[in-house]
C-alpha cells in the first residue's frame, strides 16, 4: 500500500507512506513500487521535488530512500527524519 499527495504549501509531492506485507519484505517488491510511484509523479508532472519522513532508526526505509535518489533534508519532525528527491 501506497500513498502519496500535493503538498502545495512546499511545492512538492509527500510520499507519505509505503507498506509492504511483512511476508514479501527483502525481495525488492519496496524498491519497485516506490519507483513505479516516483515514475508516476515524474509523468505527472505537477511538481519537480518529493519530500517524505521515515522514523530515525528504520535503516531500511533509509537505505531504500537514499537508493532511489532520496537526501537528508537536515530536517527533523520529533523521530522523523525528512528527505528529499528532485524528479528533474
């Protein structure tokens, strides 16, 4: 399950959540639907950047976020640490 909307005030889409089931964890099925996703941002066009938040400490979901393209905003929200990706 996936999630994403307009973030209009930052000009920029909020990738805002991405489940995988824990049973298909660690075969790549993350890594593919985020891109599709970021594909699909990229087609529409609407906005040039992609912020999102994953929780300090989930080295996943950085390692997956910083594999796609995603940085460190150097930005913190209490435990979430707030990332960025430019699509052009």
């Amino acid at each position: 399950m996936a999630l994403y909307y307009d973030l209009n005030e930052m000009n920029a889409y909020d990738f805002s959540r991405l489940f995988i089931n824990e049973r298909y964890r660690g075969r790549g099925f993350g890594t593919e639907a985020a891109r599709l996703i970021l594909e699909r941002m990229e087609r529409d066009g609407k906005f040039d950047k992609v912020v999102l938040c994953y929780i300090d400490g989930n080295e996943a979901a950085k390692n997956l976020y910083e594999k796609l393209g995603f940085y460190s905003t150097g930005e913190r929200y209490d435990d979430e640490i707030t990332m960025e990706k430019r699509l052009r």
